[in-house]
C-alpha cells in the first residue's frame, strides 16, 4: 500500500451498541472497496474483522478491530469497535485516535443504551459524526421515525443526507437528497448500481428532508445563514460546502442508511466520509507536553513536524508475538529506527512498520501524521505510551479508560499453576487497561477486577487458551478487623520446668480500646526488667496480625503493661512473649470483642427515572444515602456508604436496574461494627475452619 499525504487520510471508528451491524457493513465496506475478495459473517466464524477465538465462539466483537481501505484516493482507516458494554475500554480508546465517530444504529430498536455510551464519548472527544441507519431491510424498518428518534434525543444538529429507497424487505438503494439522484442496487454483491432519477414517490418526502438539511448545514457558514434568511436559494455547490464545513467541524451530523447484510449503501459511506469529513489535518491540534520543561505546546498534524505517536492498543499475535498499535501525530515515522518511550524513559527499537488488516500485516516503509499502524516486538512499551524523539520527548494526553467494577478472586484448578496463572494475568491486563490483577498480600488471594461478568469470562478463557492455565473463580475474602469495646485488666503468666533450666514469664496488661494502635510501659519498681520490655511490645504486635475471634487483623487498641514478675534464671524473652500472648488472648474475648467490616463511599451515577429503585437497593445493601445531587441532563449523582461486602456484584445489579446506564465509582471510607448477625456466620465459619486445620 502506498504512503498517502496527510490530506488524503480518513481515520473513522463505527460505534454502536451491540448488535447494530458494525462489522457486517465494515466487511461490506471491504468488499465493495476490494480489500477483500468475499464479505465475511461474524455468525459463521468467517469475518476478517472478528477472528479472535472467542469472538468467533460468540459470534460478538470483542476487541477492535482495524483494517486500511483505499478509495477513490483515499485512505480509510477503519477501526470496528464493540458494542457490549463490558467492551467499552475498546471504544474509549478508538474515540482518542479517530476522526470521525460513525455511529450506527438499528433501523428497528434505533437508540439502546449502547447508543447513548457512544454518543456521549463522542461528545466528550469532541469528534465529528456520521449517523448511519443501518439494517434498514429489517422487518418493522422505519426510516422516517428513526430520524424522529434521533433528533428528538441528540438534537436539531442531525439531518438526513440520504433517504432509503425502499423499506423492509423492498430497501434497495438511497436517494441523495443533495445531487437529485438515486443510486439502486442492483444485485448481492453490492457493487452492481445504477444511477436513475428519484422515484416519484419519493420526491415530496426529499423535498422536505433537503429543507431540514438546509437549515442544519447554513448554521456552520454565517454569510450563507444570511442568505437563507433573506429567502434566497441556496445551490447545490454551496449545500456541498456548508455540508463539508458544518460535518468537518461537528456543527452538522448527516443520517445515511444502509443494510451491511445486503450491502447496501457501504459505497456511499465511503463517499460521504472522503467527500465530506476532515481529514487528521483539519483536526484541533493536539496539546502535548515537553516533561523536562514543563512546557504545554500545541501539536498539528504535520509529516515535517517532530515525531510524536501514542499508542492506543497492545496486542499479542501468535505469529509475530506482541505487537504495538499507534497513531502518528506528528512527525514521520520510519522503519528501522530507534524511538524514545517517553514515559519509561527507554529507547526501543523499531523494525518493519504494518498496517493491520483484521488479522493479517501489510508492511510498509514508513507512517505519516495522521496515520495508524503497528509495529512488533516493543519489549517496554505499552498502551498509552508516547513514542517521540530522544531530543524533543513529546508526551500525548493519555487515553482515559472506565475503571473496571467488578471484582472476583480466582485459584489454580491444578497445583503448580500459581506462577503461569500469575504471569499470564499480568499479560492479559498489559493488553486490556480495564482489566485490573493484584496479589492480596492479606489474604494471599489473586484478585482480579473486570467490567462485567462477560469481560471476566472472556479474559479467563483467553487465560487457558493462550496460557495453558485453569482456574476457578471464588469470592473475595473481605480484609475485616477486630478490635474491642471494653476495658480489661487481665494477666498472662507463663512456667514451665522440664528438668534443668525452666521458662518464667508473668505479665498484666490493661486492653482499652483506642484510635489507632498504642503500646504503653506502666512498669515501675523494676516488676519487670527493661531487657524484657521489648519482648512483651513485640509478643503484642504478633498478636495483633492474627485476632481472637475470626483471625482478623486487630485494630484501634491500646495496651498498657501495668504489673508482672520474673525469675532471675528461668525468665526470658521467649517467656515474656508467651505470656503476652496468653494474656491477650484471655483479655481480648473479655473485653467485648467485634468484628468490623470496611464501609465504601459508592457515587452512583443514574438517569433521573432510576432514582428511587437505585435509593431502594441501596438501603436493601445496609446502605445509608449520605446525599444526592443534580448534575444536569436529567442525571443525578447519589452518595452512599455502603458495606464492601453488599458491592462485589454491584456492577451487575446497576446495569439489570438501569439497562446499563448507571455508572458508579468505589473509595474506601471508614470501618464500622459488623451486625451480630452477620459476624456470628464469619465467626463460627472461622471456628469451623480452624478446627478442621
């Protein structure tokens, strides 16, 4: 593939929710633009988009996938995204490298949560948008109410360019409502067309559409918002520019519709997005830091500017190993050369240069600004990396991704798997930065956080395709403590003679509960020598690891040692430690012991309409609502403590309460007394568990 000035580069992501069709019109895409010689089906397993073992398993996309076209003189990038919102870490980084979002939409269902997620990255990224109507040869298709659907709910910005000709099972073309034309399909391949006047049928509805169009693209050109006030006509060359400067700049977002299942409309996409959308040029520049000065600098897209390229993706390939997904935004990027990682502060060495194909590579010789590509074998970077020159280090804004929600611990089914479960975790989350790994150092326990149950299932069986490695998933042991409510003065006393030298060791502690750990020496008199005081302290701190009723670590505790007596020759440190235990031991279950459990701060972000069933849950979770707050839009932010052990599934339960519109964000806030209730179950488990041991 030839090297395509920075003016002749498309960069789109197709976005949508699940289901609309993203990759079924980007393989028709393909084909009618001859990248590939036959259109692929997700549900067959024969896509060049969606190859990944599970994607074919499922019949889902899962990661984005990318794929170069070459049309009319152009060069698409084409990024396919997900659509489940367990995926959408795939979709926020898409939306920071393209440059234009085109979101389809089920010509039935037309807006679903998924939708709404898409649309709002899209705002926040400020990127330009095509609407595209998609399955319109779907049963109950209705073009005229989706256009409804969709102004009443993104706003008067969005107008039809093209209208179907024909609905259901009759869709087969589009009349453009700009040039008078219509373009009718002729057979299945999708590339057969014919170019015929617009049925008469249809001329009164255009009539009224381009009216619509009208008055959406002159909003983007002042001087031609005169014109069209004072009641002159506006000529299709001028329609044209306002199209091209409002859709350039987000001012205007055209409608299309299409069936990438019939393949229909796939060549009028690629029409609309060479004719009418910016190239990376015409884009903001980008900010970018120089991190040893601390100095911001606006970035453009220049081939002859300096090198800066982030990376937005990291993938493994069983063929070339780990390969490194980047934009070029600034700069020329040559293979064969050396580049600087200006977060790790490390040079890596760069070979061939590809550009990525579904799962196939094209090598080329070099990246332009604005351009998309890959490179193998990176040993340390990964993604949201910046690559730059050594002497002028750039550093991009990173990509923002969801913090994953929901969490579960997992074990090895097999004995001797704990270092391949470790390492080939460690890979999966150096793939995907919404999935999360820890050791609980606590609880000894492989922690792992996801955003949902199916991104979870889908890491663990890439875990066991890729690595070899089974586990199980378990629950998540909480890091409860113990600590006291009362005050007591007990002893500990510690003899033992077995022949020859004995072991003496008496102490008398007062246990009181206190704001964080204390230890105070009250000895006085010489009861107890100095040389014997740091054993008693340090036979304490071991107690506290393991407490007395669940084995919890004990907290907020103040021990004072108040009396004691020794044996000139059988007393030792070792003595002391003991009888410090025994003492704590006895004091501890005397002093009205409790079990606390961590309380979460939980910010819930919801529609309006969801409110009092989200308050209702949270109550029903031992929840306290600490308050709420409008934040505009018809959205409200809740604020609730709540118990870390009602939450591990909360991500799950917010999604089936709000069809997946609701977010919420988890800070640790405070301990609190677990109920009697509760803490007798952990207890007597505790107990149990113990005795088995």
């Amino acid at each position: 593939m030839k090297t395509y000035p920075v003016d002749k580069i498309r960069n789109i992501g197709l976005f949508s929710h699940g289901g609309a069709g993203k990759t079924t019109l980007a393989e028709a895409m393909l084909f009618s633009a001859g990248v590939v010689d036959r259109m692929g089906k997700t549900l067959e397993g024969s896509s060049h988009l969606d190859f990944d073992p599970e994607e074919v398993k499922r019949g889902i996309s899962i990661v984005s996938s990318l794929a170069p076209i070459e049309w009319k003189d152009h060069k698409i990038n084409l990024i396919d995204t997900p659509g489940y919102l367990d995926f959408v870490g795939e979709v926020a980084a898409a939306m920071r490298v393209v440059d234009t979002a085109v979101v389809l939409v089920d010509a039935v269902s037309v807006i679903e949560v998924g939708t709404e997620i898409v649309w709002d990255y899209a705002e926040a990224a400020d990127l330009p948008r095509l609407v595209v109507v998609n399955r319109m040869d779907r049963e109950n298709a209705n073009f005229a109410k989706a256009v409804e659907e969709l102004k009443a709910k993104f706003g008067p910005r969005l107008a039809p360019l093209m209208l179907p000709v024909g609905e259901q099972a009759d869709f087969r073309g589009l009349a453009d409502i700009v040039r008078g034309k219509a373009y009718i399909y002729q057979d299945a391949s999708g590339k057969k067309i014919s170019e015929e006047a617009i049925p008469a049928d249809l001329l009164s509805t255009v009539e009224s559409y381009r009216e619509m169009l009208v008055e959406a693209a002159v909003e983007s050109d002042d001087d031609l918002m005169m014109k069209y006030l004072e009641g002159e006509a506006i000529s299709d060359e001028e329609l044209v520019g306002a199209i091209r400067l409002g859709a350039s700049t987000g001012k205007l977002i055209p409608i299309i519709c299409t069936s990438g299942n019939k393949n229909i409309g796939s060549l009028q996409v690629m029409d609309i997005i060479t004719q009418y959308f910016p190239s990376p040029a015409e884009r903001p520049p980008q900010k970018a830091v120089l991190p040893d000065k601390e100095e911001v600098i606006e970035l453009r897209t220049n081939p002859e500017g300096p090198l800066a390229a982030l990376v937005f993706k990291t993938m493994a390939d069983p063929f070339v190993g780990k390969l490194t997904v980047f934009k070029v935004f600034s700069g020329t990027l040559k293979a064969n050369t050396q580049l600087w990682n200006v977060q790790r502060g490390r040079l890596e060495r760069v070979g061939n240069l590809m550009l990525l194909l579904g799962k196939s590579q094209v090598t080329v010789t070099e990246l332009v600004a604005g351009d998309i590509g890959a490179v193998a074998k990176l040993q340390d970077t990964t993604t949201n990396d910046t690559l730059a020159e050594r002497d002028k280090p750039l550093l991009l804004d990173p990509i923002i991704f969801p913090d994953p929600s929901l969490t579960s611990a997992v074990e090895p089914k097999t004995k001797g798997d704990e270092e391949k479960i470790g390492s080939g975790l460690l890979r999966l989350a150096e793939e995907d930065p919404t999935f999360k790994v820890r050791k609980d150092l606590e609880s000894n326990q492989t922690v792992i956080t996801g955003m949902g149950d199916l991104h979870i299932e889908v890491i663990l069986g890439r875990l066991l395709k890729k690595f070899g490695a089974a586990v199980n998933q378990v629950d998540v042991k909480l890091p409860y403590r113990e600590t006291i409510r009362g005050k007591v003065k007990i002893q500990g006393r510690h003899k033992k003679q077995s022949g020859g030298r004995g072991q003496y060791g008496d102490v008398w502690l007062e246990l009181e509960p206190n704001e964080g750990y204390e230890f105070v020496d009250r000895i006085v008199g010489g009861v107890v020598p100095r040389q014997y005081i740091p054993a008693v302290e340090k036979g304490m701190v071991e107690c506290l690891a393991k407490g007395v009723i669940a084995g919890y670590p004990v907290v907020n505790i103040k021990v004072s040692l108040v009396d004691g007596s020794y044996h000139d020759v059988d007393s030792s440190e070792m003595a002391f430690k003991i009888a410090t235990s025994l003492a704590f031991k006895k004091g501890f279950i005397q002093a009205r012991p409790v079990l606390l459990e961590p309380i979460m701060e939980v910010a819930v972000t919801i529609p309006d309409e969801y409110m009092g069933d989200i308050i209702g849950d949270l109550n029903k979770k031992r929840g306290r609502v600490m308050g709420m707050e409008a934040m505009g839009g018809g959205k409200q932010i809740v604020r609730a403590h709540v118990p870390q052990a009602e939450l591990f599934k909360y991500a799950t339960d917010l999604r089936s309460m709000t069809q997946g519109r609701g977010k919420f964000t988890l800070t640790f806030d405070h301990y609190e007394d677990v109920p009697t209730t509760i803490a007798d179950g952990i207890i007597a488990a505790y107990k149990a568990e113990d005795e088995e041991e």
